[in-house]
C-alpha cells in the first residue's frame, strides 16, 4: 500500500530515523531520565483521556509542550535541577489525570447531549 505514491518502507525509514535523531539530541541536552519520562507520560495521560486517537495524539502535543515550559518555569523559579523539575512537573500532571474523576463528575446524560452535538 502506497501514501501518496511513496512506498511504506521510505515512512518507516523516515520515521525510524528522525526519531533517532530527536532522541539522540535530546538525551544530549536534557540527560535520559527526563527524555524517556516525557516519552511515556504524555501519551499515557493523553490515551487516558481520549476518545479516539486523533484526540491522542493532540492531547500528547499539548502536555508534551506544556510539561516541559512548566518544569523549566519552575526550575528557574525554584532553584531546582532542570531534569528533576521536568519529571516532577510530569508527575504531577499525570497524578492529576489519575485524580480526575474524583474531583469531576460527568452525567451519562451530558455526553448523550455531547455525541448529539457532535454528529448533527
């Protein structure tokens, strides 16, 4: 199956590469720890709270984006270490997406109301 007219292999190898790229120059800048969190905890916050992959994959730029400035804020702020301030940040976003439904009670009939809105 062809993209476009461009072969699988060419995206794979595409793919593969610009991630190795990515992950290369962060663990240059930011050490292991921090990288590796920001790879596994936006994207499990984000499959937590998505519908559909679409809605995946915008929460996981948006937290991705959002953790990282917040860490660095706080590590500015602070006086912490950079790394720690990011895992920390992380940690805490991803315990609040734990503690959600706690705080946030949502009425079977409100998203009945909400899938109505969605498909007219």
């Amino acid at each position: 199956m062809q993209v476009r007219g461009i072969s699988p292999r060419y995206w794979r190898v595409w793919l593969y590469l610009s991630l190795a790229v990515t992950i290369t120059a962060s663990l240059k800048i930011l050490g292991s720890l921090p990288v590796f969190a920001l790879m596994v905890i936006p994207p499990l916050i984000a499959l937590k709270k998505s519908r559909g992959l679409r809605d995946a994959f915008q929460i996981a730029m948006l937290t991705g984006t959002v953790i990282p400035a917040l860490g660095y804020y706080f590590s500015f702020l602070f006086s912490f270490p950079t790394g720690a301030s990011i895992i920390l940040t992380a940690t805490l976003f991803f315990l609040a997406s734990l503690a959600e439904p706690l705080f946030v009670t949502v009425h079977a009939s409100e998203i009945d109301d909400e899938r109505l809105h969605r498909e007219s």
